[in-house]
C-alpha cells in the first residue's frame, strides 16, 4: 500500500486545510522547530486508528483539534483524510473526523466503518498507527530498548501479520 495524499483541517497547528502529495519512496519532513513536523506524522497516526491520546502529545483525543492562538479562534472539528494505492491500484479515502463533544468517527471511500475496519485496512498493509514506516522522535532508541517480544510486534508489523492476530483475537472473544 502507498500512500499518496494527505489532507488535513483543523488538525492541531493546521488550522486551514492543507493538502500534501506523498511521491513513493522514503518521505522526509523538513522545517524549522514547531513548523508541526511531528503534528503531521500525528495526522497520519490519528488517522490510522491511533486510540492513545498520550502518545499524540494529548491529554484528552479533543487536544488533537486547533486549540485556538491569540489571533485565532479554536476550531470545533478536526479531519484528516488518507488516500492509499493498495496493490491492485484500487485509491482508497479513509477519513477520521472528531468533533467537540461528540467523538470520532471514520469514513472509508466515504461510507461510515468502525475504528477497528480502519485498522484491519492498515494492520494487513503493514503501515498501521504504530508501524515502524512511521518514524517519529524517540522512536529509533524505542526500537534499540525494545523488549524482545515488543520486537517482536514491530516486526510482525512489519511482515504484514499483524492483522491475522487482531483477528484471531476478535474470533476468540466471540
Ligand atoms: P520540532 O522540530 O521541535 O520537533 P515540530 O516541527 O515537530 O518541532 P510540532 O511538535 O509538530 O513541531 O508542532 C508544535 C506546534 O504545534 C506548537 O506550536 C504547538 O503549539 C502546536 N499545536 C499542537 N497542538 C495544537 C492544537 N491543538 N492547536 C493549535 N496548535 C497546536
Ligand atoms: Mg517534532
């Protein structure tokens, strides 16, 4: 799966929609301190599913939404919108949208799914909110302390696996 496009609004410091094109291969993001370098790796993992506000520098999932600055009003909705090339060329949209007040809610190719069809999408294409594509701050000395079975799960991640646990988990509390 490639990831093509990302769009945002009101996500964090992207208060107006911005709209990036991801070329294939290795992607670098480049900017001066508090540019919102880590907000968009954010987006991307919020998007993905990413159900830990902690790990998005949050203390509520709502602290994802333009909190406002002296010149500007808070905004009372975030949305960020994924689209992908899965490998039969197919484009996927994924979109997550979280309101104040009223909590998230996904949309594939523009049809309401759960939290958990979105990341069943990204767990079987190897991406994922904690896939080691994704490569934020503190995340290469995570890897090298890693305990050995938190290892493990990057690297099941990574092989593409993942997704037959999250599976066999949800079949086993049937
Ligand atoms: P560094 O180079 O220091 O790692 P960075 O480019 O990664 O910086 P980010 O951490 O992505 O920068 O962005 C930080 C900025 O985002 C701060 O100015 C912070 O105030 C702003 N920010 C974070 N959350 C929100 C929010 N909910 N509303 C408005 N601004 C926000
Ligand atoms: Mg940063």
């Amino acid at each position: 799966m490639q990831i093509t496009r990302l769009r945002l609004t009101g996500f964090k410091s992207f208060v107006d929609p911005a709209d990036l094109r991801i070329e294939p291969g290795l992607t670098g993001v480049v900017g001066p301190n508090g540019c919102g370098k880590s907000n968009l790796l954010e987006a991307l993992r919020w998007a993905m599913g990413e159900s830990s506000a902690r790990s998005l520098r949050g203390a509520g999932m709502e602290d994802v939404i333009f909190a406002g600055t002296a010149t500007r009003p808070q905004r009372d909705f975030a949305e960020v919108a994924i689209y992908a090339v899965a490998g039969d060329d197919e484009e996927v949209e994924v979109v997550r949208r979280i309101e104040r007040g009223a909590g998230s809610a996904y949309r594939l190719n523009g049809r309401d799914v759960r939290a958990r069809d979105v990341a069943l999408l990204f767990a079987d294409a190897a991406t994922g909110a904690h896939s080691p594509a994704l490569v934020s701050q503190n995340r290469i000395s995570a890897v090298i302390s890693a305990k050995p079975v938190e290892r493990r799960a990057m690297l099941e991640e990574a092989a593409g696996i993942a997704g037959l646990h999250v599976r066999r988990k949800e079949a086993e509390t049937r």
